[in-house]
C-alpha cells in the first residue's frame, strides 16, 4: 500500500491494523507505534468530513470517537454541525489525540497523558559462571504505559482497543 493508495477512512483504518499486527514488543517500535498514534488521530477527522459517508454515519463516528472533554474545546464548525451538544467523550480517541498534539507541536502541554516507556528483562537463561559471559542470554520487551486519570493503561492495548472500536463501529 503506497501513500497514495490512502484515499478513503477505511484505508487509513487498514494502515493502523497493519501495523499494529506487525508491532512487536521485544523490539524498539517507538516510530511504529507514532506514525499509529498520528493516524488513529487523523482518522476521527478523515471519517466525519469523507464526503462519501452517509451523513448519519458520519455523525454516529463523530459522536462515538469524540475526542474532546466537552463541546467547547473543539474548534471545528463542520464538527459542530454534525454533533449533539450532550456528546461524551472517547477517552481512548482523546488519549491518541493528546499524545498526537504533543507530538505535534514538541512541547508538553499539562493535559497531555504522562507516557512511560520501560524496557523490561522478561526472560533469562544460563549463568556468569557456567560457561563465561557468553552463556548469559535472555530478551527485553518494552512496555508503553500512560496514565488516564487515576489509571496507568498499556498504549499497545489501548490502541489495539481503539482500532478494534473503529473496526465494529
């Protein structure tokens, strides 16, 4: 899939599973897991303003997915028209789209969800003393937290759960 194969939502949706069906753990996927976290974010925009959708499609989307505490933090008029004023928010599509502005704009602003990487000794075999150093093996994962409210959320599930949303949405 080249870049100018993304031409639809549904295309966009496809890069994010890709990806995310490649990701792995045990190596470093910071890149990965950004260019996910910049998609997911620009999908929310690419499915309520695809002029192909049906308009009450779109505003199911647009209110399901809404990434925002409230109505008045969104900036968008074309948003606005489509949404219920009592719309609540996707706390998961709200994560992405903090993470995705700090990003953006490379400063941390104090909304933006606390992101923790660690890189965790998972699995070790052999020892310093049979063999030398060279029987010592084992693998690192690495694990993406961040924090939402009171909660510390895995980044890969979150966003496995989000794709799954859109996915059956």
């Amino acid at each position: 899939m080249g870049i100018l194969s993304l031409t639809s939502p549904q295309d966009l949706l496809e890069k994010c599973e890709k990806e995310m069906s490649s990701f792995s753990s045990v190596e470093f996927n910071d890149y990965q897991l950004f260019n996910v976290i910049f998609s997911l974010n620009h999908l929310y925009e690419w499915a309520y303003k695809d002029k192909n959708m049906d308009p009450q499609r779109a505003k199911i989307i647009a209110e399901h997915f809404f990434p925002f505490e409230n109505i008045s933090q969104c900036h968008c008029d074309t948003l606005k028209k489509i949404i219920s004023n009592d719309v609540k928010t996707n706390p998961h599509q709200m994560a992405i789209r903090l993470l995705s502005n700090k990003q953006k704009h490379f400063t941390k602003k104090p909304n933006t969800p606390a992101l923790k990487q660690t890189k965790v000794t998972t699995a070790v075999a052999g020892s310093m003393c049979a063999g030398g150093v060279n029987a010592y093996a084992g693998y690192s994962k690495f694990i993406y937290e961040i924090k939402l409210e009171s909660d510390t959320v895995d980044l890969v599930d979150l966003i496995n759960s989000l794709i799954n949303d859109w996915r059956n949405i």
